[in-house]
C-alpha cells in the first residue's frame, strides 16, 4: 500500500481505492469498506452519537442493518476514512439503480470537521455515484445541523423537501370507532412476503423518491430483530390487498422506554379516500398500544397531504424536522 505523501493534494490511485489527506501530521486514507472494519465501525458511530452530533449517518443499528440489505455492497459502496489505524469517518452510499439515485450517509469525527476529510469523502462517493451512472444524490440532514447544510450547498446540493418526525402519545390519542367496513383486516402470514411487496410499491408508486423493493428486501426486513410478519396490518378486498400498515418497536432498555413506529402505510391508489388508510393505521397503532407501547414515531414528506392530515386526526404532532438535498450528477464536480 502507497504511504501518505507531504503536502500533497487527494490523491488517487490506479484502482481508485485509496487517497490520502495533504497534511502530513493529519493523514488520513480514504478507502473501501472491508468486513473487518464493522465492529469497529460500529463503535465509532455509537461513539460520536455519544458527543450529541445531530448527524447526517445512522444509529449504529440502522448501519448494520443497511449494510446487510440484499442490494447493498458495502465492499464496493462504503468509504472508510483512516487515521493511524483508527475509523476517523465514513460514507456509505447506497445506490438506488432501478430510480437513478444514491443516497449518501456520512459521520465524520467532530476533531476533523475543519479539515478537508468531509469534503473528502463527499466527493469521492458523488465520483463513485458517477461511475454506477447514477443520476442524482440525496443527503438527509437533521435541521439543526448548520454545518452539513452549508458544506452540502458549497458542494451544489440544495434543498429539496423537508421531511417531518412526527409524535403521538398513545394515552393522548383520539382513535375514531368505526361502522361496517367492505373490506377485512388481519395480520400478514408467513409466505406472504410477495402480496406485502406488492401492496407497498403500488401504493408509493407516485411518491417522491420512493425505490421499488424487491420480495429479496421485504423479506430481509421482515427478518431483522425485534420484527416478524405478525407486525403487518393487511386490509383486504376479497383476498386482494389494499392497504397495510406495518409497525415496528425499537426496544428501549425496558418496555415503558419502548418506541413505537409506524415504519410504512399505504393504500393502493384506487381504494383511497374510503378510509383504509384510517382503518390500517387505527389498527396499527391498536397493535403497538397492545404490546405496552405509549409513545409512537413516524417520519412524512412534509408536502404528503393526505398523510400529514391522516396523522394529524389521530393526534399525531411534530416534534423534529430534517431536510433532504439533492445534486444532479450529470454535471462535473
Ligand atoms: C395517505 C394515505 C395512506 C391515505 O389513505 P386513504 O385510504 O386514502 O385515507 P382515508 O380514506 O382513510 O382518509 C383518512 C383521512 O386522511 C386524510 N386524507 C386522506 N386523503 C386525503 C387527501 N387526498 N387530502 C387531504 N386529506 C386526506 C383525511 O383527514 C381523511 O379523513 P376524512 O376522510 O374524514 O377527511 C394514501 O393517500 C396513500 O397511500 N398515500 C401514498 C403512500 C403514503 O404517502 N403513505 C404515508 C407515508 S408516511
């Protein structure tokens, strides 16, 4: 491997798999992700998430999920940034081929967000989004995170859509009884992984940004921890599926620290407004607050109107905010 050279610019290798800082007495490397970096890897997100970053990177769970999902190759998509053997940052970048777009997450360590490793390692996953022939790429940052905003706009992204984290307190919550309904509700089967993939993308078929999954995805999501087919709310027609809502509880160190989240809800476009998206997410949340839960998450496009009033009816509020921006990557750096 080619030792770090003094005050030298980024600097790219034959395979482009490594480039080194330009300061001798802060090298760092930039390279692909190798599976024995995740443990370590792990730590490190789990370390600065410590220092109260409001960061644009997942928890150290959703990492470790993301990195074993069927389409993703963390070998070929994530970039390590390297100080003396040590993890200083990273930059996965999740390639959304049947849509044209990467989605980036990054963490960098608060010692060197002044150095030029951000930028870094932005521009070596937008070149990397280049090659795959990606048409864009799409960053999430929290509100908060000023820094983020202003390196991402330096770097030709702007601002595209904000997206809300939305709360309700189930003790609080104003849950509508219903009358006779022409449609029946029960929990997804196992072996029924395909009508749930089907139901979900034809309900998100016009929505911003959304990825076709593949019956591959849901049926890996389906079998993370602390999940199972029994979560999944199906509306029926007959036996057609027309709505679902699928929970999820991201366990806390005890049940009463235990959260809730609406992870999807959908109604196929020619069963909405005859109140299955209400019905699905009642009988969601009915299943959460079974299960001892109080508090319960969701996150909507801001400009989602039908959702955003759908939410609002049962009492769900806002509680926080991030903001997606996107650069077009048909244009040089
Ligand atoms: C959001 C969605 C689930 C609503 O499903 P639906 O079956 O049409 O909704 P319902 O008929 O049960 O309506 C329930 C309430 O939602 C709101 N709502 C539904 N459609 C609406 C619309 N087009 N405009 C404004 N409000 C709407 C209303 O408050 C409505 O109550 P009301 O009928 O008493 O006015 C559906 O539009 C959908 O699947 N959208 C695409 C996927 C999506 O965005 N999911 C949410 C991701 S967070």
């Amino acid at each position: 491997m080619p030792e770090p050279c003094i005050g030298m610019d980024i600097i790219r290798y034959g395979d482009g798999d490594i480039s080194f800082s330009k300061m001798s007495d802060l090298a760092y490397i930039i390279r692909n992700y190798r599976l024995e970096d995740l443990n370590k890897l792990l730590q490190f997100v789990a370390e600065v998430e410590t220092l109260g970053e409001a960061c644009i990177c997942a928890t150290p769970q959703d990492l470790l999920e993301s990195l074993g999902l069927p389409n993703h190759s963390p070998e070929d998509n994530l970039f390590i940034a390297e100080r003396a053997g040590k993890i200083i940052g990273y930059l996965d970048v999740m390639p959304e081929l049947n849509i044209g777009r990467a989605v980036l997450s990054c963490l960098v360590h608060p010692e060197h967000h002044r150095s030029d490793l951000p930028e870094s390692l932005i521009e070596r996953a937008l070149n990397h989004a280049k090659e795959l022939k990606l048409n864009v790429g799409h960053v999430n940052i929290p509100q908060e995170n000023r820094r983020a905003k202003r390196l991402f706009s330096k770097l030709g992204f702007s601002f595209v859509r904000r997206f809300l984290e939305l709360r309700l307190d189930l003790s609080k919550a104003h849950l509508p009884k219903f009358s006779k309904t022409t449609f029946q509700l029960r929990r997804l089967r196992k072996g029924e992984e395909e009508k749930l993939t089907q139901i979900q993308n034809r309900s998100f078929v016009d929505t911003w940004s959304y990825s076709p999954n593949t019956s591959e995805d849901i049926i890996y999501r389906l079998g993370l921890p602390h999940c199972s087919v029994q979560d999944i709310i199906l509306a029926f027609e007959v036996d057609k599926p027309i709505g679902y809502c699928w929970t999820k509880i991201n366990p806390g160190e005890d049940k009463a620290n235990s959260e809730g989240r609406i992870y999807m809800l959908g109604v196929d476009p020619d069963h909405r407004g005859k109140g299955v998206g209400m019905h699905v997410l009642v009988a969601g949340l009915s299943l959460l607050k079974g299960k001892g839960i109080r508090i319960v998450q969701l996150t909507v496009d801001s400009a989602n109107k039908a959702a955003r009033a759908l939410y609002s009816t049962v009492g769900f509020e806002v509680w926080k905010s991030s903001l997606w921006y996107e650069k077009a990557l048909a244009n040089p750096l």
